[in-house]
C-alpha cells in the first residue's frame, strides 16, 4: 500500500477527485491533506470524505521539525501537489526524491514559474492568443515548475473563449486525467 500526501491551497476539487479516486484501492491510500491555508475549502472536502487534515503555514511548511514527523505519523511515501502554492522546501524533495509530483493548469514550460498559478494561467494564454492550452503533470524540483514532463494533455480554445472558459476547458482535462497519471506514476514505484 502506498500512502499519498495531497498537498493544497485552494478549493480542492483535484484533491476530492484524487480521494475518490482511489477510494477502496487496494494499492494507494490518501493518507494526509496538507494545506499551508487555515481556510483552505480542500480541507472541508477531505474531512468530509474522512482523510486527516493539517495546516503547515509557511513557518511550519519551512522547517524540518515539523514537517518530516508529520508525514512520518501517517506513514507518507508519495506527495502530490493539487494546487498547492508554495514552493516545496529543498530539505522535502531530499527526503522524497521522485516522489513528489506536481499538476500545472498550463502546457509547461510556457505559462510556468513564479505568478503563474490559477486564473493567472489562463488570463496569459488567453492575451498571448494561443489556440490551444491544457495541463502538465511534472516531477517537482526546487526550481518551480522546471521538472521533467511526465504527462501532458490539451484542448483546442477559441478566439472567442474568455479566459474563464479556457479554465473551464482545462480543469475538465484535470478532473479526467489527473488521477489517473497519478495511479500510473505510482504502480512503477
């Protein structure tokens, strides 16, 4: 059994889909929701599927003291990042080394890196007048958004879509794939 962290900021629609997801698996089991936001809607949605929660602001999220008995006291062997803001610190890519990985709301490398989180995402593709956009699953490193690529997918946008419907498009493709990758990435651990 492989136990999964999903590390969060948001609302947390990734996050509920992954736990539904592998619900009554067999080889993963979502162990933990880490948020760095008490206010977080993902740890509602955890608590109400009956995954433990925790909140490790920055200051906590920072320092290995914290951090490493956390995921030690739940038996952490993989974390996965679903909308999760924070840079990852160095000292937890050391301890989990290709075993965390992150979803992008973007086709990296473009639209990537610092800024380039959420609704920031799609009002630059909708300005840059791309035709397509989608999401990007990567390894995480301690450049953001600069690991190796292990899953793509896109949808066509049009001239005509606003920058919320090229959201809307992509988290379709998320809500589709992501778990999935996910399940692949981890039977070849």
């Amino acid at each position: 059994m492989v136990n999964i962290a999903i590390f969060v900021s948001g609302s947390g629609t990734n996050c509920e889909n992954l736990i539904k997801y592998f619900a009554g698996s067999e080889s993963v089991n979502c162990a933990l929701v880490v948020s760095n936001k008490f206010d977080a809607y993902a740890l509602v949605r955890a608590e109400n599927l009956g995954v433990p929660t925790a909140v490790t602001p920055k200051a906590e999220l920072n320092n290995p003291d914290v951090m490493m008995p956390l995921l030690k006291k739940y038996g952490i062997d993989f974390i996965v990042l679903a909308g999760f803001l924070p840079l990852v610190p160095s000292f937890l890519i050391d301890a989990y080394p290709r075993r965390i990985i992150n979803i992008h709301p973007a086709l990296l490398p473009k639209y990537g890196g610092k800024g380039m989180w959420g609704h920031h995402v799609h009002e630059a593709v909708k300005a840059a007048g791309e035709t397509e956009t989608g999401m990007t699953v990567h390894w995480v490193t301690p450049v953001c958004d600069s690991g190796e690529i292990i899953a793509q997918y896109k949808v066509a946008i049009s001239p005509n879509d606003t920058a919320d419907d090229i959201a809307e498009k992509e988290h379709q493709l998320e809500m589709k794939y992501f778990p999935k990758v996910v399940e692949e990435v981890l039977k070849k651990l």
